[in-house]
C-alpha cells in the first residue's frame, strides 16, 4: 500500500513539474513564431519589415488595422484576422521586447 501511494505521488509530482517546465515559454512568443517565416527570427529580419523593438502599441495598432482591412496588403491581414485582440497584444508586446 505505502509502495503505490509513494508511486502516486511520485507521478504527480512529475507531471507537475512538467506542467510547470511547459509553462515557461514567454506570453507572445508562440504566437508570434507564424511572423518569423518573412520577418526573421525574433522579428529582426531579414525579410520584410523588421518588428523587433518598435513599441508594443504601435504593433497592436497596425495589427488592429490590418485585420480591419484598413491597413496591408497580401498576406497581413489574413493573417491578423486569425488572432483575437488579446493575442495581438502578446505578439506585439513579446516583438516589441525584442533587441
């Protein structure tokens, strides 16, 4: 009986250490992997526009357009139609962190 809650135990806290590992990613920087593919690794290019460092609201804004159809061309504003408002925010805040 000892033996299995000690197993128990053990597996929980296995799983929640790897909750935790998992977890520790940066808010934004999953999201904002889909811009890598033309604006470079971490948003510094080379490519297209360079995202890194340019501030967080400013980013948000010109995302916020895009996905209105106000603002871009090709693929932009498709892309931006596929994030909500508080998932534009992350992108923009983990790009603007960017040096």
């Amino acid at each position: 009986m000892k033996l299995r809650t000690v197993t128990v135990v053990a597996i929980g806290a296995l799983a929640a250490a790897a909750a935790a590992h998992a977890q520790t990613s940066p808010p934004g920087r999953l999201l904002a992997s889909n811009c890598y593919q033309c604006h470079g690794t971490n948003g510094k290019g080379p490519g297209f526009d360079t995202l890194a460092g340019k501030s967080a609201q400013s980013l948000y804004d010109e995302l916020v357009e895009m996905r209105a159809g106000k603002e871009g061309t090709g693929l932009m504003p498709k892309h931006a139609l596929g994030y909500t408002d508080a998932q534009l925010r992350l992108i923009a805040d983990w790009l603007s962190k960017q040096r």
